[in-house]
C-alpha cells in the first residue's frame, strides 16, 4: 500500500493542559496534572512513554522482559529485527542456526526469509548459510562478508556514505522512514502484514473488509449543522495513531459531509476520558489533530466547502465513553461557535456549555464546557433559605444587600446578590408574585424545586417593579429567587396573591390556520399574568396545537380594549412563556406575537388586559 513519508503539520497548535477553573468563593478550584513536553500521565503520575517498561508506548502496556525502546517493548536488550537467542543477537529471517526461531538450525541447506531451504532463490546470494541481496546487504556488500562501516550503506554492492537524513534510514537502497513505511515498519525489511499501515513503527489495523483509512470502526454521522454524537471506544480496535500523540487507544472514524460552505467547531466535550481528535480527507491524510485543547477534551476548527466529506477520529490515551460535538461556526472568529446567531465560547458560556443550546441550572458556572455548582444552598445559591408561609395574601421584606451573586436569571445580568425564598401553594390556583415597593430595580425568577430549571423570569413588569405568575396545585412548592437588575441590592418586598384556579381553557382552538375567534374578557377571573404586563385584568386562555413546523403569528387586532398577549408551552399547565406583548407600534393599544412552533407542539395562548383593562376581543392567529 503506497502510503506517504512525510506528515502534514497540524493547523492549530494545541494548548497546553489548563492547570485551574476559578469559581465563586463558595465553590472548590479544579485543578489537571501538568506534564512536560513527551511526558504522559498515566494513573496519576506524568512517565515517558516511549521508554517506560510499565508504560511503553501507552499507558499500562508493560514490557514483559522490561526493556522500552522508542514505545516498543524489545527483547533482551537486542534491537531490530534481531533477538536474543542465548545471550546473542541474531536475526532468525537469516541466521541458518536460529532460522525462525531460535535453535531452530537448518541441517541441511540455507535459511531464507526465516525459513530453511535447499539453495537460495535466483536473486538472492548464499552468505555462509543465509540467502542474502549482496546488492544492498550492509554485511555482505558485493560479497559474502563485505561488511559496510557504521555511517555507510550498500548500493548497488558498493559501500558508499549513507544519503539518507534524519528521519529517514536506508533501506535495500532506498531512504525510508521507518516509523511510518508499511515495507519497513520499525526496521528495514519489516514489512506490515495484509491490509496493515505502519504508524510509529507499529503495524495496525486491516482486520476488517469494510475499513475506513484502515480504521474497523467507523459511524456515518448526519449531514446537519449542530449536533451531538455519542459512542464508546471500550469495544474498539487500535487501528492508528495520532500524530499529535503518539499513542496506542482504541479509536472510532466517523465520517462527516458539510452541510453548508463555512467553519465549524469538531470537540470532544463531556467525554468520559482524556480524548484526541483527528481530522483527515478522504485519502486519509491528516489534516489537523488535537489533544487536550480544552481541558482533557480536544477541539478542532476547519473550514469546509458544501458538500466536502471528511473523517474524525476520536481517540485518546483510554477508552470509554465519548460525545463528538459538531457545530457550524460560520464566519465567528477562532475559538468560538454560533449558536442561535451568535458567536460564543461554548467551554465558558452558561447557555451553551459545552454545546450550541445546553445551558448550565441556574446556580451553575461553565468551565471547560462542563456545568459546575458555585455554593452549596438550594440550586447552587450562597445564602439560607426563606420559608414562606403557606398562605395568601402574604407580604415579606427582605435586603440582598452585601450578599453573593451566584446566580445568572435569563432577564437579568447576574452580578447582583440574591435572596431564594420556598412558598407552597395552600390551594390549586394562580398566584402572583411581586416586589412592588422595593426600593431597586429588582427581578423576579421563579424556580423548580426538583431541577432548579427556571419556571419565569421578569425584570420590569412596571418599571421598577418586577412581577411573575404561575399556576399551582394545592401543596406545590416552588422557589422565588429577588435578584437585582445592573448590579442593584437593597431592601425589597416581596408580595404572594393568589385566587382559585378557573377552568382552562376558556376555548379549545381548532389546530388549524388562518383562524379567528372572539370574546369577552369581561367578569372573568384574573387568573394569570404575563411578563409584559396583565398581572391585574381579568384574562382568557385558549389552548392551540400547532398542525405544522412554522412561525405563527397571532394578534389581538380589532380588539376593543388595551390588551396584553402572551404564549405559555404546554396546555394550561404550562409555565414556561414563550413570548409576550403588550402594544404593538402603529398599531395602538393592541398586542401581536410572532411564535416558532415545530408540528404537534401544544401551547396556551392569553388574553390579557393592561392595568385593569377587559372587554371584547377578537384573537387571531395566521
């Protein structure tokens, strides 16, 4: 197999191993063992590979006769292609005493290539019982016994000085590389077996008809934009070796087309052991090969044409479990991923940790694209809980003055101390929580106890008073985090209100488009309140699934009040608002939304009312 002498130069220079994570004074500091150049940590301790007998080449592979070599183990001390038979090196594909093995002599005849024979082939001479090339035989050059000099090579049965550089060695007159010839693998005239490649001197892989570059195991991966695939390489073979690595793991080859003409970010975040990723073309040559980039994870950045089909290795120093992470970065500058239209770090950024949408529970910081809780109390918060009464109507005052900011709400910017309070709901209803009268701009999240995922979020619902709403059932419990809005602390109060909960939904929608329906918000309960407003008008729920995968525009045009229109996930019990509007510009005191819903998505749309506002209104959605 015709395979190249010299290795294309990695494009992106790997970063050496990050020795610390900083978290908030609440948390630990996570720190990774730092090796010099050509060392490897293996159980802990940093050892050189390429001559540890207990480490030889990889972590954990011993040499039986403890003797490591350039990775390899060898035999008594003798270097190849010769072995130790008795206390004396000889090559047993010659020597007609140890013709194979050793003190197998040949009784009668000559040994050829490691096997005993009557006479040599044509080409080849008989040299004192061993069928040699006198040609370019450095022991019996132009003649049995014509020995070359140490810095000389036989030539055409001549010595003459050796033309070959480093790393190039000569063999049967020809300079090759040694640790990467498949005809000469490791020394001259070893040659790989069947379908086998030389890497570093070794002979891998070709032990499968359907091999990939020489690699068994090999996945097809999608041809989309962002994605995350998942695997194991516990059951893999050893069929390469990265060039920025040196060593001997199980691999997978996945292969990947380009979906569009761009960059994109290949990583190995959130793998379960310290990865090395590979990037080659379709002739197999390497293009680019990580190690350690983030972390103990690898990360590659390439731009690729529409339709340009490459292959990714993951591979590494262990096996286990791994995620490949794809993501197309289009034109964001090196080291960062667009997700959702902008550029990030997906190894630091909450929203996006470790991948395009994988955001990090409220309380939890992103290091090296993992999630990490910053203090210990209730969803990673630095301060005692507050325990509400279980009853309404309820008011309590309270100061985030001077305390730690470890959480990050999604309508505020996280840098200003909070306080978490615990309320239970007394009765199934909706109730409403406030911080009107406090004196700073505040913001109200509220959150799930059991995933500490956020429920609602609302800055300004009447500047500065932020307000948020939900729906219990009787002995729910939920957290209600005051935070602050641009860095702001002070004194706060935190009002709870609640009413019976009214029949949801007003309206069953047919789920179809265009559709309009009209009604009356008049004498209805004010059973919710959304982010933009309604926390003290009377509204209407409509429940609506979406027939297709679009964007959906609903409005409260012709209405004959100022309403507010919001859209909450799921059917009546959901919590999570997707949109909300109170006046649209140009068009007066009505409210329209634009909504992306995929096919078969069930949501509740509201009718709602600014300040105490209710009467007729027409709802439609196109």
């Amino acid at each position: 197999m015709d395979r190249r002498r010299v290795f294309l130069l990695p494009l992106v220079a790997a970063l050496p191993l990050v020795l610390a994570a900083a978290t908030s004074s609440c948390g630990a500091t996570v720190v990774f063992a730092d090796c010099n150049d050509g060392e490897r940590e293996c159980n802990g301790e940093c050892v050189v590979v390429s001559s540890d007998p207990s480490n030889c080449g990889a972590c954990g592979v011993e040499c039986p006769e403890g003797v490591c070599e350039s990775g390899q183990c060898t035999t008594g001390g003798c270097k190849p292609p010769t072995v130790d038979c008795g206390g004396t090196c000889v090559d047993t594909s010659l020597d007609p005493n140890h013709c194979g093995a050793c003190f197998s002599p040949c009784d009668d005849g000559v040994c050829n290539n490691g096997q005993c024979a009557e006479e040599c082939p044509p080409n080849l001479t008989n040299c004192f019982g061993s069928c040699v090339d006198t040609t370019s035989d450095g022991n019996n050059c132009g003649f049995c016994g014509n020995q070359c000099g140490d810095e000389q090579g036989c030539i055409s049965g001549n010595c003459v000085g050796n033309p070959c550089e480093e790393p190039f060695e000569l063999c049967n007159g020809e300079c090759v590389d040694t640790q990467f010839d498949d005809e000469n693998c490791s020394f001259c005239g070893n040659g790989c077996p069947g379908f086998q490649t030389c890497e570093f001197g070794q002979c891998i892989g070709g032990a499968c008809d359907d091999a990939v570059c020489n690699i068994c195991d090999v996945v097809f991966l999608p041809s989309d934009l962002i994605f995350q695939a998942t695997g194991t390489t516990e059951f893999s073979g050893n069929d390469h070796i990265p060039i920025c690595t040196g060593a001997s793991a199980p691999e997978v080859l996945h292969v990947f087309t380009a979906p569009a003409t761009g960059v994109y970010t290949f990583d190995t975040i959130r793998s379960s052991y310290d990865t090395a990723l590979v990037l080659m073309d379709e002739s197999c040559s390497t293009l680019d090969c990580s190690d350690d980039e983030i972390g103990a994870a690898a990360q590659i950045q390439a731009p690729l044409e529409a339709g340009r089909t490459v292959y990714l290795v993951v591979d590494g120093f262990d096996s286990g479990p791994y995620a490949l992470n794809v993501n197309f970065v289009g034109d964001c500058p090196p080291g960062t991923t667009q997700c959702g239209g902008d550029c990030v770090d997906t190894s630091n950024d909450p929203s996006n940790c470790g991948g395009c949408g994988i955001p990090c529970a409220i309380g939890a910081a992103c290091n090296f694209g993992e999630c990490e809780m910053l203090c210990n109390g209730p969803c990673g918060t630095c301060e005692p809980t507050v325990f509400l009464p279980s009853s309404v109507p309820q008011s309590t005052v309270g100061s985030t003055l001077g305390l730690e900011s470890a959480l990050s709400p999604s309508c505020g910017d996280g840098t200003a101390g909070e306080k978490l309070h615990f309320f239970q709901a007394p009765f199934a209803g909706t109730f409403v929580f406030s911080t009107g009268t406090s004196e700073f701009d505040t913001v109200l999240t509220l959150l799930d106890p059991a995933t500490c995922g956020e429920l609602a979020c609302n800055d300004d619902a009447s500047s500065p008073t932020s307000l948020v709403s939900m729906v219990m059932t009787q002995g729910q419990g939920v957290y209600v985090l005051v935070d602050g809005a641009n860095g702001e602390s002070g004194t706060y109060t935190l009002t709870v209100a609640g009413s019976s909960q009214p029949a949801c939904p007003t309206v069953a929608m047919a789920n179809t488009v265009p559709q309009t329906v009209s009604g009356t918000t008049a004498g209805s309960l004010n059973a919710r309140a959304g982010t933009c407003g309604g926390g003290s008008a009377p509204d209407n729920t409509f429940a609506f699934t979406a027939p297709t995968t679009k964007t959906y525009v609903i409005d409260t045009i012709g209405s004959s009040f100022d309403t507010v229109l919001y859209v909450l996930n799921g059917t009546c019990t959901g919590t999570q608002e997707l949109g909300c509007n109170d006046d649209v510009p140009g068009l007066g005191s009505v409210s329209q939304l634009s909504v992306p819903l995929t096919a078969g998505q069930a949501v509740t749309i509201v009718v709602d009312g600014w300040g105490q506002h209710a009467g007729n209104y027409q709802l439609r959605i196109q």
